[in-house]
C-alpha cells in the first residue's frame, strides 16, 4: 500500500509528491524512537570474493550493507577536512558514518521530514556534524557552502528534479563533487542523464550497480524483516518490506527483470579557469 500510495502521489503533482514523501518519512521516524533503524537505504555488497571489505566499529556491523553503498558512492574521494553536505540524509546514519570513519572538517545532513532531524541531532551527537530541516529543491544554505554534496537513494522522491540539481550547483564550492546514487525506470534513465547534463556539473563516472543492491538485499533480507517484525504493526508488514525492496516484492523483481536500474555518479564543478 506505501508504494502505491507514494506512485499515486508521484503521478499527481510535485508539492502532492513532496507533501506525501514528508508524511511517509515522518511516519516511519515515529515508529523507531530508539535508533535501531539509522538506515534506510537498499544496500550495496561487492560480487566478487575477493574484494576488500571496509573495516567498521562493531556496533557499525549490523548496518554494513547499507554503510557499503556510501563507500561505494564516495569512492576514492577524500573528504578529510572539508565541508559535506548530505541532502536526503534520513536517519542519519550515513551522515554519522561519513564524519566518525572520513574525517570532513563538517558534516551536514539536512532533510524534509522534521522528526528525522530531530531524531538525527539526538542520537548522533558528534563534533562537527549536524542536521538541519531543509527541502532539497530549496536548500537552506548559501552560495558555495561545501566541497562535497552527497545524494543517496532520496531523488526518486523530489518533485523537481531539475531544480534540485540547479541548488546541488549553487551551493557547491567551484571544485567540488556530487555524489549521486539513485534507481530509476529503465525509461527514465536517459533522461536523467540530460538533465546531469543541463545541471552544468561535469560527470566523471557513472556505475550501473542494480546486481551489488540485489545482493544486499538478499544477504540484508532477515535483518529487514525482523526489525520490520520488531517495530511495525502487522496489518503494514507487507507494504514496509515493498517499501524496502525486499525479496519477492515488485521493487525486487524489477531489479531483477532489469525493468528498475540502480545508478551512481560522480559529478564535479568545474573552476573558473576549467570552463
Ligand atoms: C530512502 S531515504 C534514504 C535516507 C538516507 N540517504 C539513507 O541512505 O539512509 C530518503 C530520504 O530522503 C528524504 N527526502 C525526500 N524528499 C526530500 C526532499 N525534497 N528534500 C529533502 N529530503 C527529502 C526523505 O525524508 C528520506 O529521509
């Protein structure tokens, strides 16, 4: 029922979509007070054996798949010592990640649902990391605030795309990354390449990486469903795991079928002198 009810919204207009996608974020924050969902993204796992796995903390292990899609997407960019902006930063886990393992002088997650926020500033109390209540299509900051913007898993939901990455590009530092991961209909994915395109960012790579998520979602399946199990009431047991993506949804099977692609980019603004 989640699903359809975000699709529904999705099809209406851009403010019913963004009203909808708040509601929906802001409902599932209320249902874990105690922190044990600071993730709420698809996962990403390594295919091949031989891969080096990131060292984390044990109390970090439990949300390993979900930590992995964040490595992925920052890739071999250092963030030590500059200002990150995370925009759909969620439960904040990411965001928490990125400032207690990659060391950025600051870390900030922003995003529309305020009991997020509120949940994010009291549970991940860390120097230098902070969440602020914030829109992605008009984001609260000033021109040229930060060396890095990372996006994981939230665009999908975003009634204008287009103007999202317009404000991605204001308020990045000439010289700066956007870090970008996001599924798409097949049918949709050429058409966010053009509007990359149009946002006047520079793109230096792009992953197709659907098979890494179908192998989290498998390996994170049980994890899912007990805390789905553990926190929600049963009558929505069945719209969660849809929302999640789990084994056996629509979401899942269209990974598979190769109807849904699971991207990541990395994008960067050009200096003056480069352009
Ligand atoms: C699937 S969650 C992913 C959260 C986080 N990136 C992660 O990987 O755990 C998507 C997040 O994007 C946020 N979001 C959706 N639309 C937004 C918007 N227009 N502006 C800011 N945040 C938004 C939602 O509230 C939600 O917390």
């Amino acid at each position: 029922m989640l699903t359809s009810i975000f699709d529904f919204a999705c099809s209406i207009s851009p403010s019913v979509r963004r009203f909808v996608v708040r509601m929906i974020y802001q409902g599932l924050s209320a249902l874990d007070t105690e922190g044990c969902m600071v993730f709420m993204n698809y996962g990403y796992a390594d295919l091949t054996h031989s891969a080096v796995e990131i060292k984390l903390q044990e109390r970090d292990e439990v949300n390993r798949y979900c930590t992995q899609l964040y490595r992925h997407v920052i890739g071999s960019i250092d963030l030590k010592g500059l200002d990150v902006l995370e925009v759909g930063s969620g439960r904040g886990g990411g965001a928490s990640y990125i400032m207690r393992y990659l060391q950025p002088k600051s870390m900030t997650g922003v995003d529309i649902a305020e009991k997020a926020v509120a949940f994010c500033n009291r549970h991940h109390a860390t120097k230098g990391l902070s969440f602020v209540r914030g829109d992605a299509e008009a984001l609260p900051f000033e021109d040229a605030t930060f060396d890095v913007v990372v996006n994981i898993e939230s665009s999908h939901g975003y009634g204008d795309i287009e103007r999202f990455f317009r404000e991605v590009y204001r308020v990045l530092r000439p010289g700066g990354y956007f870090l970008f991961a996001d599924h798409r209909h097949k049918d949709k994915i050429a058409t966010l390449r053009q509007q990359l395109v149009e946002s006047r960012l520079v793109c230096l790579k792009e992953q197709k990486i659907s098979l890494n998520i179908l192998k989290a979602l498998e390996l994170d399946n049980g994890r899912k469903l007990s805390l789905i199990r553990q926190k929600a009431p049963w009558i929505v047991h069945r719209s969660f795991q849809a929302f999640a993506a789990m084994r056996g949804t629509e979401m899942y099977e269209n990974f598979r079928s190769g109807a849904c692609d699971y991207w990541s980019f990395v994008l960067y603004k050009k200096r003056e002198m480069e352009s």
